[in-house]
C-alpha cells in the first residue's frame, strides 16, 4: 500500500483503503479501480492523499525509456533508399477517416530514438519547430496552457457536480487566457503544435485544443468578434459529456464493443443535458449535442441532416477531428496531419460543410509552412510551396536545394512533421 498525492493519481490504480472526506464520510470504498471521472470527484471534495495498491501504480506507471521511445524521430537512411513499388494499404481509424498504413517502402529501421547520432547536415540545420520551442514567447504559453487546463478541470467539476453556479464569462476567461493581443495566428498554432498533451486527463487538454481551433477557424471565417468568442465556448465544453464515459472505455486500446460505443455515442446527449440548464448561449448547448453529426446524414446521436445541422457545431466539428486524430492518446499514437489534411480533402466534402472545411484545409496547411518533415521513403525535408489544389501534398525542398512537388507523385507522401 503507498499513499500518493492527488495529483500523482492515474485511471487504472486501485484504491487500497477507504478514502474519507475530511468529516470522515466514506466518499469510496477500498478495492475500486480509479477513473478520471473519479479522480475529479476527489479532487473537487478536497482530498489530499490516497492509499492505492503498490501493484496497480506499476501498471500504469510510465518509465523514462517510455517517454523517450514515443519520442522518436524518423529514421533518415546513410543512402539513398531503393525505388520499390508498393500499393498503399488504408485504415479507418475512429473518427471514420482513411489514413494510409505507415510503414517503411524498404523494410529498412524507419525510427531514430532520441539518444543516436544525426549527420552533421542534418544538426547544422535546426527545424522550424526547434526554434519554436526555444522562443521565451513558447515558454510563455506553455505556463498559461497549464493554468487553463487546471482551469477546466475546476470548471467541469462544477458542472459535473453542480455544486456551484456557472457562468458563461468564466468559460470565456479559460480561453482567453490563451489569446493575446500581439500573438499572430501563426504563432498560436505553432505553439499549440509543440504542446505535448499527452496527460492522465485528455478530454480537458482536448476540449481547451478544440476550443482554440474553433475560435482561429472562426476568424478564418470572417465572423464577427462575439461569434469567434462563443466559438470558443463552443469548443470548449463540446465533450463536456464524456466526464460520464468510464475510463476504462475512454481509453481502451481495442476496438469497442456495440454496448461501448452506445455509451460513447450518447456523450453528446449527456453534455446537452448537462448544459441545458445553465445560463449560457443556446449555441453552446447545440454545439455539444451536434458536434458528432455530419453533413451527409451519417452522424450521431440522431443522423440529423446538414440543413438541420446548427453551423457552430458543424465548424467544432472540423476542429474536434483535427485534434482528436492528430494528438497522441494513451492507445495510440498521433497520427501525421499530413494525413488527416488527405483524409479531409479525399472524403470531407461530403461530411462537413464545404465553406468551412475548404477554409480550415487552407489556414491549417498555412500553419505547417516551413516545417521539417520527413517522407515515407525516410528522407528529410522542410516545406517550401503549397499546392491550392492539394494541401496535403505540397512542394518540398531538399537539404541540397532540390525540390518535389509530391502533388505530381503517389509514391511518396509526407509521414511525419518534426
């Protein structure tokens, strides 16, 4: 048995003694298995300290040669990699979007951990996203990211619990924290693309992501100031209603089963209800309850039409699958926004609305412009030129000067932005 800090609790341990309120009320019984929900329950009674069992902590314990090995760069080959023709396979993954299935064209080591030795080509040029991170400007960002996460948490605890009156400016005041007035849109989205949001808590770092891409979408759009604001709103509290789904099946690593992903797919439902009662923007509510329902009918919880479709929950859409698909989770790894970009394009049109995809596909491309890349053939490249018919393929530039237009190519694709 050990006693861990609230903060240092993680889903999956197991409770090894009763856990009191500071009356000495029995709140949880001993033998439980910890799920997020839960842990914000304790958290919003006060409690400090838990008694968990030694066994479980070591389940969900991640070592530093696990960190390292889920930040590995790509392997970029000695020679240059043979020409070999192959048929690219595809997956769907959960959001109903094709990606391609990544793997090496030569069967060659396509993965370099952190600790090997680069060329010294390759370390006299530092990638744009290396000096992103060195900015004091990131360094900024990354404190008021904190704090805006700990702000929802304490937000979705009293929605949750309903123990406390709710009100939409403090909503507001969580996204705006994020928003500063001589920070371009370019510099908000690098920043937020070198956040590692890899946390215990995912459904807060996700809501306040969505939330940020809703609200740049917005002025994207064009639309009014108060409409960018209630955007952001909107993003925010869209998968308030996940706070219902255990853990276990938040996170589960395999596929769902049909009682699963019924209890997954009524998350829209319990995030209406949970609002519908608050004080707040009537387009919040629809946003939360429709952010999962698509343009060709297919959506869910009730296959509504894209005429029936409000438009705030149809641009939270966009911006929840962006971000859903390209952070990393606990099952899995985040997937290239290359990819997404080509899942978007290939078979967007007919779930989303076309104005506002076209639009996102643009702007998020843009954001992406000068970044080191590295291709499915392991050579390394920085984007120079984007293609207006196909953002998912743009030109890329070679260390020696050369380009690629990969719009002119199917063999080669982008496979991961560093």
């Amino acid at each position: 048995m050990v006693s861990l800090d609230i903060t240092k609790l993680k889903p999956g341990m197991v409770t090894a003694d009763d856990i009191k309120s500071e009356r000495g009320k029995v709140l949880f019984e001993k033998g439980i298995t910890l799920d997020s929900p839960t842990i914000t329950r304790l958290r919003f009674y006060g409690v400090e300290t838990v008694s968990v069992d030694e066994a479980s902590i070591a389940r969900t314990d991640t070592s530093i040669a696990d960190i390292k090995a889920l930040e590995e760069f790509l392997y970029v080959p000695d020679e240059p990699a043979a020409e070999t023709k192959k048929e690219i396979e595809f997956e769907e993954n959960e959001h109903g979007l094709r990606t391609a299935k990544l793997s090496s064209p030569t069967g060659k080591k396509m993965h370099r951990s952190l600790g090997e030795d680069v060329s010294d080509e390759e370390a006299a040029r530092p990638s744009y996203q290396q000096s992103v991170r060195q900015n004091p400007k990131f360094h900024e960002f990354q404190m008021d990211y904190a704090f805006a996460l700990s702000e929802v948490q304490t937000l979705f605890s009293k929605i949750m619990f309903g123990s406390e009156p709710v009100y939409q400016d403090e909503m507001q005041a969580i996204v705006d924290r994020l928003f500063k007035s001589d920070t371009t849109t370019l510099q908000t989205f690098d920043m937020l693309h070198n956040m590692n949001n890899s946390t215990e808590d995912p459904i807060y770092a996700h809501c306040l992501n969505v939330a940020l891409i809703s609200r740049l979408l917005g002025k994207w759009l064009k639309l009014s100031v108060s409409d960018q604001i209630c955007l952001g709103i909107c993003g925010l509290m869209h998968d308030v209603g996940k706070l219902d789904i255990p853990a276990g099946i938040l996170n589960k690593p395999g596929k769902l089963t049909e009682e699963e992903l019924g209890i997954v797919r009524r998350h829209p439902i319990n995030g209406f209800n949970r609002l519908k009662k608050l004080d707040i923007d009537p387009r919040i509510k629809k946003a939360a309850l429709m952010h999962h329902e698509r343009c060709d009918g297919m959506g869910y919880p009730y296959k509504r039409s894209a005429l029936e479709v409000h438009p705030f929950a149809k641009i939270v859409a966009i911006a929840d699958v962006y971000d859903a698909t390209t952070t990393r989770r606990s099952y899995r790894n985040a997937l290239c926004p290359f990819q997404i970009i080509d899942s978007f394009e290939k078979e967007g049109i007919s779930r989303y609305d076309t104005q506002y995809l076209m639009t996102f596909l643009e702007n998020i491309a843009e954001t992406y412009k000068d970044n080191r890349v590295i291709l499915n053939d392991g050579r390394s490249a920085d984007i120079a030129i984007l293609n207006k018919s196909r953002y998912s393929r743009p030109v890329i530039r070679f260390f020696d000067g050369s380009f690629l237009d990969l719009s002119q190519t199917q063999d080669v694709w982008i496979q991961s932005v560093l």
